[in-house]
C-alpha cells in the first residue's frame, strides 16, 4: 500500500500493515530505514490526529 504526498506523486510513503504493526518507510529509500509502528499507538495517533 502506497500514499502520496503530492500530486505528482513525488513524495511517497509505502506502508506495510502487519497483525500487530504499521511499517513505513520512504518508496525512494527501499534500502533505508523504516520506521515501526504498533497499530493501537497507530490508532491513538489518529484520533488525536482528527481533533486537530
């Protein structure tokens, strides 16, 4: 699963969602490092997120 940032698609992340997880990491930095998120920190994020 991908997302862009731009409408050039210029700017991407991929994420990986596991049972437990979310890995994200730069789609032009496959080598690079990722970064690993449990999915109710995930969840939290998004409802804080949301309130603004």
């Amino acid at each position: 699963m991908a997302y862009t940032s731009t409408e050039q698609g210029g700017n991407c992340l991929e994420i990986a969602p596991t049972p437990h997880a979310l890995h994200i990491r730069d789609s032009k930095q496959t080598a690079g490092p990722t970064l690993t998120v449990p999915r109710d920190s995930w969840a939290g994020f998004l409802v804080l997120a949301r309130r603004g």
